[in-house]
C-alpha cells in the first residue's frame, strides 16, 4: 500500500505533472531506441501512450495553440507516420490527451485525496492542499492543466469542450459524494451538489491567482474563505446563529504573516498532511 508521500508524490505527477522522472541519458534518442523495441515487439498501444504524454506535456507547458506536431513528434521520438497511424491531427491528439487527463483523475488524484483522511469534509481540504503542494513544487509556474486548455479552447472545439465539462463533472461528483457522506454535520436543505461546485471553482480560481502573483498566497487566502465557509455551515447544522460561531480555523486576514515560504502547511489544511514535499529525484514540470 502506497505511504502518504508516495500517494501525494503520484497525485503531484497528474495534478500537473505528465510522464515520469527523466532517467539520466534519456533523451530523445533514447526515445527512439525504446520505441523502436517495443515496435519490434509489436507494442504500438505504448507508442500511442508515449505520444499522448509528451503532447499532455507540451500543451500545459507551452499551450495547445502554441505546440507544433513536430514538436509532439520530436519529443516523442517518433516519426509522423506513427502520430498520424493513431490521430488524423492535432485535434485528435487534443482529444486523446483530454481522455488521459479524463482516465487518470480517479486513480491518481480523487482516489489519494480520499485516503488521506477519513473524515468526509477533511477530505475536500486534502484535495486542495494536493493543488497547493503541486504549485510549490513548480514555484506558481503551472496550473491544472485541464483547466488551463479549458481556458485556451473555449467552446472552439465542442468535442474537446464535452471531455473537459466531463472531467469536472467527474471532479465534483465525487466531492459530493464527500459531502453527502458529512451527513448531519452539515445544513440538511444545503445544495451539495453546487457546494461541490463551488469547491472547484476555488481550486481553479485560486491556482490561476497564485500563477498571477507567482506565490501560493491568493490560494490560501482563497480556500481560507471556503474554510471558514464550511465552519459557518457546520456552526448552522448544529443549530447556533452563525453570528455567534466561533471558528475553528483563521479567516484570511489571520494568515498575514503566516503564508507559506518554506513549504509549510497553512491553517486551513487537514491534520496531518505536514509530511514535507521532496522533489527531488523526479522531474516535476
């Protein structure tokens, strides 16, 4: 069974972060040498998988406008006629990447989250501090990115558009499902379904701001709200005015002085996620 950093590590790698660690003398032609084995083999589906991990790549670093197919080619080590044995086009290729974002969110991203507490509303703050940990990883450089080629493609591509809108359905129903789980514990004629929302339009919000401002500050600032948002409800499922509730975690303003500089936990994260971040020995973006 993976350790705590050893879930967070793969979560990490499909937050924001495609392909493995570079293996020391690996680079393209090393590429090409792997792929040529495994062609001899008869393993084209890994020729496909590789292709897609450097196109998810180069989309998030550089952006889907601004990425040639010979740049995908080049980084894949493969020559056009394998991408295009497998895609018709870079929109193709687009597709594809989205339905690996798509395919890896439950094992490497909602499924950790879910382990690293037991408690259903901890797990929404665990979920966010995976965000968070990726950003300092990358030092604010990368956002989620789903949500930056959701950004970039608008509803240019209705295919690409109905895989993205998938993705985050599938992202917030499992929040729900965390949620409904809370039971009591929150107001019983609360919308969860839109709360869950909610949550992801922080983690979105909050990612793109800490980007802007090349610091995690607007993020913790911004889940410090939902933070106390979520106390506020609790404070109302058990039945005191929420004028009267006395929260459990500071507000944002009590962060001043407190963010994060050396990849410390701030105050609105779960108990027990302070295991410190160790990057080293793999690429992170």
């Amino acid at each position: 069974m993976l350790g705590v950093r050893d879930r967070v590590y793969e979560s990490y790698r499909s937050v924001f972060v495609i392909g493995p660690p570079e293996r020391p003398g690996f680079g393209v032609e090393g590429k090409k040498s792997e792929l040529n084995a495994q062609s001899k083999m008869g393993s084209g589906s890994q020729t496909r998988s590789r292709i897609l991990e450097e196109a998810a790549r180069l989309f998030h670093e550089q952006g889907f406008a601004a990425t040639g197919v010979a740049t995908i080619l080049r980084q894949a080590g493969v020559n056009s006629g394998s991408l295009y044995h497998f895609f018709p086009g870079k929109d193709a290729v687009l597709l594809g990447v989205l339905e690996r974002h798509l395919g890896l969110l439950e094992r490497t991203i909602l499924t950790p989250a879910e382990t690293l507490s037991e408690d259903p509303i901890e797990r929404v703050f665990a979920l966010l501090d995976m965000y968070r940990r990726a950003l300092l990883v990358s030092g604010c450089r990368r956002g989620c990115p789903v949500g930056n080629l959701a950004l970039e493609i608008g509803d240019e591509k209705p295919g690409a558009r109905a895989l993205i809108e998938s993705y985050f359905e599938a992202w917030t129903d499992r929040v729900t499902g965390w949620l409904e789980s809370a039971g009591d514990r929150l107001p019983p004629g609360l919308d969860r379904a839109a709360l869950a929302r909610l949550v992801l339009s922080v983690m979105e919000g909050g990612v793109m701001q800490a980007r802007s401002a090349a610091s995690v500050d607007p993020f913790d600032a911004t889940v410090s709200q939902l933070r106390s948002l979520f106390n506020l409800l609790q404070g109302e499922a058990r039945g005191g005015p929420s004028s009267s509730i006395e929260l459990d975690r500071p507000a944002a303003a009590e962060l001043e002085g407190a963010r994060d500089r050396n990849g410390e936990q701030p105050s609105w994260a779960p108990a027990g996620s302070e295991e410190p971040i160790d990057a080293s020995g793999w690429r992170a973006w």
